[in-house]
C-alpha cells in the first residue's frame, strides 16, 4: 500500500514539479553572424552545438543598441558576443563565456582604388565610418579626435563607403567577409583583436547551459565541424591565445 502511494505521488508531483525553462538569448544584429532569419554562421554553429549538447535555447533579435538595452533592462540570460558590454551591465564577475566561435578583427577598410590605412593616426582628417552600438570599441581611438559618421548596421556603412560619403570604414572580420573583396585593407592593421561568443548572466541553469555548449563547440572545432559551417568567415584562432607583442603598437585580446 505504501509503495503504491509512493509511486502515485511520484507520478502526480512530476507532473507538478517545475521544469527548467529554455534559456533565452539576445541575437544583436552582426552581419552575416547573426540575422533577423535566424541564419547566420554563429547561429548555424549555435543549433548543431544545442543539438550535440542536448540543451534547448530561444533566441530574440534585435538590432545592436536595442539588443544591448533589452540584455541590460530586462535581464536576459545571455546574448551572442558583445562581452565587454555584458560585463558593464551585469558586472565582470557575473558573466560567463563559451568557447568562442572565431576569433574578430577590427580593421579600416577603404574602397578598392584607395590605399588603405596601415595605422589609426592615417585616419585623422578623414570621415569615418562606424556603426552604433559598436562606440566601445571607438573609443580605443577618442585621442585622435576623429570625425565619425554613424550608420545604423554594416549594410548601411558599407553603402555609404560605395557613395563615398565616407573615407575609411571601422569593420569587423569575419562580418565583412563577403564584402570585403570589394575592398582594400592591411590584413596586419587591425586596430583590435578577440573573440566571439555566448555571454551569460551567471547562475546555476547558464553554468550548466555554458559548460555543455562550450564542450560541444570545443568538439565541432576539433572534428571540423565549425571550420565548415562557417566557410570562407572562419578565421583559424586557438583558446586561450597568448597575446603577441606588436612593434608598432599593442594588440588587446578579448571577446567581443
């Protein structure tokens, strides 16, 4: 008789019990990485690492100074890169990372015809291009006094280097993959250097969802899998890097 009762109430209070929810991910506009149709390369990586992980996720999209308002405002779990400015909202220490998709560069493209800057102080007196919510990294270059024009995404900036209503265009690879055979860069001039990611407000249902995928992700880059997935965006990077001195100046290496 007891072990009837047992057994029903195992049966009835599991029905009961709570369940731990799927984690929700902010996905901020990045070029080809992350898009509004849930296609882009770290989303790709992203679904074939839940599938080996065996974890479930919701993702949200917005663009980058809106995903950043709503990561911050209404406490989200996690969001895709963008580590630094996790770690302003929630504090350093209560944001967890993963492995990384990739490593990123932060370069100055020009138009195809014009040689490309080698350094940043070769972008003073000229128009700028950057994209908001991208101002973070910008500031690195506040000491120059540069002339920005803000464009709303990479689209929007990469239109307005076309019509030549700007100068220089603040990029990232392996966003501007793609596009950047249409234009020129110094592949050793770029002016900041880290990884890509998932960032995670800390507690116990992310660590559990950041250990997984981590191990997941750490598996597809050793089998192949990611390298493939992301195509001619894969950048080759190894975790942790050690950072190399640069005789002209210093190279940060962090997660975006």
């Amino acid at each position: 008789m007891r072990i009837k009762a047992l057994l029903s109430c195992i049966l009835i209070c599991g029905l009961f019990a709570p369940s731990l929810s799927a984690v929700e991910i902010i996905a901020p506009a990045i070029q080809d990485m992350v898009t509004e149709s849930g296609d882009g390369k770290y989303q790709q990586v992203m679904k074939e690492a839940a599938k080996r992980a065996g974890v479930t996720y919701q993702e949200i999209f917005y663009p980058i100074k809106r995903a950043l308002a709503v990561f911050e405002q209404e406490e989200k779990d996690c969001i895709y890169s963008y580590t630094d400015q996790a770690k302003e909202i929630a504090g350093p220490e209560k944001i967890i990372t993963s492995y990384p998709f990739t490593v990123f560069k932060l370069y100055m493209f020009t138009r195809k015809v014009t040689e490309p800057p080698t350094s940043p102080e070769q972008l003073v007196g000229k128009q700028v291009g950057g994209v908001m919510g991208h101002e973070g990294f910008y500031d690195r270059l506040k000491d120059l006094k540069i002339d920005y024009s803000m464009a709303n995404d990479d689209e929007q900036n990469l239109k307005m280097l076309e019509m030549e209503r700007v100068d220089v265009l603040l990029g990232f690879l392996p966003d501007l993959a793609e596009a950047s055979a249409d234009m020129a860069y110094a592949p050793d001039a770029y002016l900041y250097t880290g990884y890509d990611a998932i960032n995670c407000r800390k507690n116990p249902e992310t660590e559990i969802f950041i250990e997984k995928i981590s191990r997941a992700i750490k598996e597809m880059k050793a089998d192949g899998t990611l390298k493939s997935i992301m195509g001619s965006y894969y950048l080759e990077f190894e975790y942790p890097v050690q950072t190399t001195e640069n005789k002209e100046r210093e190279k940060e290496v962090d997660h975006r």
